[in-house]
C-alpha cells in the first residue's frame, strides 16, 4: 500500500514535494460461530415465618356514679392516666343546675402479642446450557 516518495522536483526556483495520502477500507461479514446457549430460569417457592411483636391499645371505660349537684358543667380532667370525662344532666328545679351523673374514668391499657405468619418466598433457580463447544468455552 505504501509508495516509496517520488523525488522532489526543481522548476524555476520552486520546490515541488509530493504528499501522499493512505486510504483503508473495512467491512464486516456474518460468522457462523456455533448454536448459541439455552438459559432456563425455575422459580420455587420457599416458606418463611415471620415473627414480629405488635402493640395495640385498649380503652377501659369504668362508669362510676357521682349523683353530685354542681353549678356549672366541670372539664374534663386527668388523674395519673386515666381521664375523668363528667357526664352531665339537667335536672329542673326552681333554677337549672348542673348534676354530675355519673364519671367516665378511660385508662389507656397496652397490651403485647405475638404475630406470627408464614410466607412464601420465591427463589430463581438459572440453568445454562451451551449447543456446542465453542459456546461452551465462553460461558463463565
């Protein structure tokens, strides 16, 4: 592909020098390299318990008799946890007083279970397999 450079040229007190240029072509072709690889991919499923300790919480509602005459209607009001709700009722009179019925005394409880449940996880299970020994090599 290469020339040798021609010799340079003297005319008239020019120099004449020669440029060369190299020029490359490429192309691609099929190549039949064998019949390539079969993947299988199997999914099972495996059991899984889970245990985990959950907290809910209940109300423990104590209705507790007063039968007290008050002149007017007192909030509500906490004592250590538990909260005191008056509940009220209008009694006729000469005048309208106010009269504690009864007392709701909520106490918040906590209470712990245990959860349990079985799951199904699934698992990939991946099987190669080569047509012929040229793909073979290739396989990691």
């Amino acid at each position: 592909m290469n020339k040798p450079p021609e010799t340079t040229e003297v005319v008239e007190g020019a120099v004449a020098v020669p440029v060369i240029r190299e020029e490359l072509e490429v192309t691609t072709h099929v190549v039949d390299t064998g019949r390539g690889v079969r993947v299988t991919r199997n999914v099972t499923e495996e059991p899984a318990e889970i245990r985990e300790q959950l907290w809910h919480e209940e109300l423990d509602v104590q209705r507790v008799p007063v039968d007290r005459v008050v002149s007017e209607a007192p909030p509500s009001r906490y004592e250590g946890d538990v909260l005191v709700v008056p509940v009220l009722e209008e009694i006729l009179v000469i005048e309208k007083r106010f009269r504690i019925k009864e007392e709701l005394r909520i106490t918040r409880v906590r209470k712990q279970q245990e959860y349990r449940e079985t799951v199904s996880l699934r698992v990939e299970d991946v099987q190669v397999e080569a047509f012929d020994e040229a793909a073979r090599n290739d396989i990691p």
